[in-house]
C-alpha cells in the first residue's frame, strides 16, 4: 500500500535531489522512497513551477 509523505518531506526531497550533485536512485535509497517516486515529485514541482499541466 502506498504511503503518503508530507508535503515538506516532497520538498526537501525534491531540494536534496536538485543540489547534492548525488543520483537519484542514491538519494531515494536514503530517504527510504522509491526513486521513481522521487523523479514523480520532481516532474510535478516542475510542471507547478513553469505552469505547465
């Protein structure tokens, strides 16, 4: 069953995944998701950010 993170937790995830020079697959590794979850959350902040849908 999929588990709901906080929204912060998406943003300081997606923040991590944008400045720690790290893959993402590392990254997603240590904070305990799935990195095609993480590459979700950061095609939708960036979609939210340009305005695209």
């Amino acid at each position: 069953m999929p588990v709901a993170h906080p929204e912060e937790f998406r943003r300081r995830a997606v923040e991590l995944a944008r400045t720690s020079g790290q893959p993402l697959a590392r990254i997603a590794k240590d904070l305990g998701i799935n990195d095609g979850t993480l590459r979700n959350w950061l095609t939708g902040i960036a979609q939210v950010q340009c305005g695209c849908n």
